[in-house]
C-alpha cells in the first residue's frame, strides 16, 4: 500500500469521525469511521506496506486529531490553551491506544495467533481505554463512542442495561464486521450476503428493541413541582465582575416569582447562582442565604437548590485537603469549592461540592506531583487552581414535614439513619442528585447518587464560557443518557441556557432558547425504582479493562519467557 493511499486513508477516517458526531452529525457513519483505520493497521501488520512502523502513530493521531478538531473547537471560546490541551491531548491518548493495539497484535502474530481473530484486541482495548477515561486524573470522557446517540435517544433506550459503554461496544463490533467483510479473501456473493445480512442485523436489532422499550416505558405517577430559573448572565461580563451578587440574586428571584406558587416544591438556579464570598464555616451569616431564608417563608414546601462558589476555613491543626492553600501572607489554610446548596425552611443547609472537575481549569492532575501548576490554571472567572471534591455522591433530601405543638407548619431534616423509613409522600418531596455542569457527562458517576438514594436529578451548569457553539448543544443532549441509564427525570437549569425538563425516556420537555433569560414550570415524576446499569455500573468497560490487563500482562511474560529461551540456546 502506498503513502499516499495511507495518508488518503486516514484523512477518510477522520472525516467520517466528524460528520457522525452531534449535535449536527450522521451518527449512523459511525459504523464505519474506524474500518479506514483499520485497513492502515493491516497494511502494516501484514507488510502489505513497506513504511516504517513509527508511521501508523502518525496516520492515526492525524486521524484522531481532526475527529477532536471537528468535535471540541468550541473550546477555544472560553480557553484557547484549553482547546490545545484538548484536542491536542485526547488525540494523543486515543493515538496510543491504538499503537498499544498494534503492538500487542504483532506480538501475537510471533505467537501464532490467527490475524484475523487479533483484531477484536482492539475492541478490548478501546473499550478499557473509555472506562479509564472517565476515572484517571486525565478524564476527558466527551468523546465516547456511545455519547454519539444522544441526539437519537429512542436508538438506545437499552443503556438502561449497558450505559454509554454498550454503544461503543455497538459501534466498534459493527466496524469490525465491515472491516472484516472487506479483507474476506474467500469471497463469495453467498458469503457476502450473509455477512452483509449479519451487519444489518447487528445495527438494526438494537435499535428495534429500543423502539420496543421507548413506546412501551411508562413512568409512575409520583409528581413533583419545580420551577427553573434561567438567568442569563454574562460569564465574562457581568457573572463575576460587573454585575454584583445582590443584582444577579435579585434578578434570579424576580423570574422565579413569575412561576411560584404554593405547590412549588423545588426551585432550581444554575451553577454558581451564588458568587459572593460564601464561607461554609458561618453559611447563615452570608447575606445570599439570609435572602433566600426570607424568600422562602411564605412557601412552607419550597426547597431552592442552587450553584454556589464557596470556600471553608481550616481550622488550627486540622488535617489538611491535598487542595487546600494558604492565604499568601496571612497565616491559615482554605478550600475553595463549586458547590451545591439546598435551602429550606428547615435549620440545616445541605451541602454538595462538585467532585469531577474540570482538566485545567478547576483541578491540575496529580496533585501530589504537579500541584505546583495550580499558578498556571485557567481562568474562567471566580478562583483559580484546583478545587476541593468530596468522596461521596451527597443526596439532597427533603426536609420532614410535621405540625408543631404550637400550630402551622414545621419542617427538620430526617436523620440519616432512618431516612429509609419514611417515603417520599411523607418528606413532602423527592430525593435529589445535585449534579453540577462536567458532572453530568459521567454515567457511573451519576448512578452513585441513585445508589444513595435519589429520584430525581437536577443539572445545575453555566454552558455560556463557550458561546454559541456546538459546546452547550452536546451538553445539553448528555443529559438525555443520563435519563435513560438511570430512568430518573432531570431538571436542567443552565444560565444562559438551555435549561429544560428531560423525562425518563429521555426527551427534552419545555426547552428554552439560548442566551435568553427565561424562567419555567413543570411537573415531572420522581422514581426509586433502580436500573441494572446502576446496579452493576460499567460492565462491559470494566471487564474489557482487566482482559487488556491480562493481555498485556500474557504479552510481558511471553517475551520475558521467551528471551530466557534464546539465552540458553
């Protein structure tokens, strides 16, 4: 094979790669992106080229690089060193990973190992690659194969099943069975036609089955009444400088008094609503929460669940965060969060601190090796350097509701410990998962807020650092997987949009426009009921994960093994 149809052959790849992704691509080509790929791969693997080998990284990352390049430009609008990093960085990732495959397969091929069967390594492997990707420091999960149904939710309703991690496993079987159908060499129309029949068979039995369960799900009546404010608050203008907190408090106030009323029992604002100084350590003497405390009297049900950036103060001798910093010249240390609230006419405020972060712009990787880059992180308004996270997924819950001694309404915090006795009809309220901005495109990630109890979900983001690009579109349609993995509804609140009301099956109900300041209402239905996808998480990611180990692992030893051999010979 010649360079200049390597070269064609990866620029093909690539440019499928970006027409199939959303919110405007051709998912559907999808099926196809990687078999280019996969023909340069074996043009190498068979010497059916005679280029050296360093070349397929190169063709590969070229690949990889304008799919990142088609998918994630956007980001440049709020960073353009964040754009580099990347589309850039991923592309390098996804450019080793399929080294790696190669170099496990020729290895193999030493082995004795049939070529043709060698290539599903790299279903192994792209798939373990994914699921490390939504954990490791580096995590950058936007570009996930199965990510790319979410403009056609009523294709995938079985992620409630696999999650996100079962249509790529669609996509990449698919590719292989096209990839494979090309290199037959044993060609027949019969052959051909049967393998042809067994392509379509694989792409179109998913997506009846997932028709089946769309018009056949019906959620449990359980209505919840929440109303979602949609600011529109300039990030770069007015959100952090421009604009004082009291305005934007009072702005977001005056739209939630259009739609409130009584049976109001949530109202949502979008992340960091709140962005005065707010100390966890004395959350009551905040001037914010003593005017959202006011706001709620005369609504007994409401809850206001809202963004928040706020910090904690370490007290003398206490045991340090590897996040915390010191003041500069003042004595004492600090975290600082992105955080969620809920404020309600009980005493307690709940408290939830956003645990995936963003690479380069809330959190540095590694902390413990490279925290000294914190001084270089992104600026997008508000503090710089990494944030503070918690281990635990927190669930908002309803406060109890009961009739004091002395007349009205009364309302506590249930305790922890018997927070399973009482029913969601009894807390006068759902349970719910306070998911801030980055948070929402991790599917595991989510599922341990279901685990710890929550019926609803509630996204809480500020999309408009990347103006009107495909960046909020994508966003926006991640929430539909969400939806469908964990059958949970969502309220979105973005603040200069789009917010919305996503059902359990994952359409987008009551939707704003962009960059409009809107408030809105619905009623939406909480569940308890539980997914097998949150159940047993990532299956097919984590058992992919620890068969590449054992791969590379058989790899490692077979040439330690194997060079022993040559020694003594």
């Amino acid at each position: 094979m010649t360079r200049k149809k390597l070269y064609l052959l990866s620029l093909l790849s690539g440019i499928i790669f970006a027409l199939s992704w959303p919110p405007n691509g051709f998912p559907f080509l999808l099926f196809i992106a990687f078999v280019p790929l996969l023909q340069i791969e074996h043009a190498f693997s068979s010497g059916q080229t005679s280029a050296k080998r360093t070349l397929l990284f190169g063709l590969s990352y070229l690949t990889f690089l304008i799919w990142n390049l088609a998918s994630l430009w956007w980001i440049y609008n709020a960073s353009f060193g964040g754009a580099i990093m990347a589309v850039l960085g991923n592309a390098f990732i996804m450019s080793a990973v399929f080294w790696i495959f190669h170099l496990t397969k020729k290895r193999l091929l030493t082995l004795n190992f049939k070529l043709q069967t060698l290539n599903f390594v790299f279903i192994i492997f792209w798939l373990a690659f994914e699921f490390c990707h939504y954990r490791w420091d580096l995590n950058w999960p936007w570009l996930t194969l199965g990510n790319a149904f979410a403009g056609n939710h009523t294709w995938i309703q079985w992620y409630e099943y696999t999650g996100t991690g079962g249509g790529s496993l669609w996509v990449l079987v698919v590719n292989l069975m096209i990839f494979n159908l090309i290199q037959d060499k044993e060609f027949t129309v019969q052959i051909s036609k049967i393998k042809v029949a067994g392509i379509l068979s694989v792409i179109l039995i998913p997506i009846i089955i997932s028709f089946s369960i769309y018009y056949s799900y019906n959620e449990k009546k359980n209505p919840v009444n929440v109303v979602v404010v949609q600011p529109n608050i300039d990030p770069y203008n007015e959100k952090f400088s421009g604009m004082s907190f009291e305005e934007q408090l009072d702005k977001m106030l005056t739209l939630a008094k259009q739609k409130i009323d009584s049976s109001t029992e949530y109202l949502v604002f979008p992340e960091t609503a709140l962005t005065e100084d707010i100390w966890e350590n004395d959350l009551e003497q905040t001037a914010s929460i003593k005017q959202l405390r006011e706001f709620l009297k005369p609504f007994p049900k409401l809850k206001i669940i809202t963004g928040a950036s706020t910090y904690r103060l370490y007290k003398a001798g206490e045991k340090l965060s590897i996040t915390a910093r010191t003041f500069g010249r003042q004595e004492g240390y600090y975290d600082s969060y992105n955080t969620a609230l809920q404020i309600d006419n009980s005493e307690k405020i709940q408290v939830y601190h956003k645990s995936k972060l963003v690479l380069g712009v809330e959190h540095m990787p590694y902390p413990t090796v490279l925290g000294f880059l914190d001084k270089f992180a992104i600026d997008l308004g508000g503090t710089t350097g990494s944030l503070g996270t918690q281990e635990e997924r927190t669930v908002f819950k309803a406060p109890l509701q009961f009739p004091p001694s002395g007349g009205g309404l009364g309302v506590k915090v249930l305790p922890e410990g018997q927070a399973e006795l009482a029913s969601e009809a009894n807390l006068g309220g759902a349970s719910v998962a306070p998911v801030i901005c980055y948070e929402s495109v991790f599917g595991a990630f989510i599922s341990e807020y279901i685990r710890n109890g929550a019926s609803l979900i509630f996204i809480m983001t500020n999309d408009g650092w990347w103006g009107d690009t495909p960046g909020y579109k994508q966003h926006l349609i991640y929430g539909r997987l969400r939806a469908i993995e964990t059958r949970r509804s969502i309220a979105r609140s973005g603040n200069t949009g789009i917010s919305c009301f996503i059902n359990e099956r994952g359409d987008i109900l009551q939707s704003t426009e962009w960059w409009k300041k809107d408030v809105i209402k619905a009623t939406i239905n909480s569940n308890s009921g539980s997914t097998f996808y949150v159940l047993a998480g990532d299956v097919i990611g984590r058992v992919c994960f620890y068969i590449s180990g054992i791969v590379l692992l058989f790899i490692l030893i077979s040439k330690y093994l194997l060079g022993k051999y040559k020694l003594r010979q």
